[in-house]
C-alpha cells in the first residue's frame, strides 16, 4: 500500500506521499529449519537482503520535489519459532509464538528533480 502522511520540522510541515512500492529483489544466502521436541519448529534466516523501488513526492511550503527512489536493506536476521498443536478435531494448527528480526544495513538512493 502507498504510504501517506505528514511531519513537522522546524517551521513548518513537510508532506510526503511514497507509492508504487515494488520488491524487486530478496536473497535468503542461509536459511534453516530444526524442529525443537515438545514445541514446534524454529525457522533461521541469516544474512538476507532486500531490494525496492518506489515512488516518492515530497512537499513544504518553500518547495516540492518528486522522483524515483531504490532501498537497499541488507544483514538482515530472523528467527521464528511456530508451535503445531492439535485442535479438538486432531488437525495440526500452526501458530507463531516468537518472531524476532534485525537489519544491519540500510542504503536509500533517491533520484528526483531538485
């Protein structure tokens, strides 16, 4: 979804619309799966990465600027641990119990008129 919004800075507000959001690239270099007895199965992600481009317009009272944007998200860890109980019918449900994720880096590359 595009994102919308203001903020004040200073003397005044700034606008800014971010559209058009796409995910041109992901990369899971190390990925694993254990299965942890009595609760369920832990997922690792190590070393991934992220690439998207965009739209962006930005807004004051002094200017406006429009343009193209590319973020690159990269060192980024996730662990995830999904329990596997049964329900009263004895199917397996899956539910996520813990999630926990870290970026290392990030590296905007705007490209607009100004």
């Amino acid at each position: 979804p595009d994102l919308n919004g203001h903020e004040k800075y200073g003397l005044g507000n700034v606008k800014y619309n971010i559209s058009r959001i796409r995910v041109t690239a992901v990369e899971f270099p190390s990925a694993s799966i254990s299965l942890l007895p009595g609760t369920g199965i832990k997922l690792v992600i190590a070393n991934a990465s992220l690439t998207m481009d965009m739209n962006w317009s930005l807004r004051t009272w002094m200017f406006k600027d429009t343009g193209r944007s590319t973020v690159y998200i990269s060192k980024v860890f996730a662990t995830a641990i999904f329990s596997m109980p049964l329900d009263p019918t004895g199917h397996t449900l899956i539910s996520l119990t813990s999630c926990r994720t870290t970026s290392g880096d990030i590296d905007i590359k705007l490209h607009g008129k100004s």
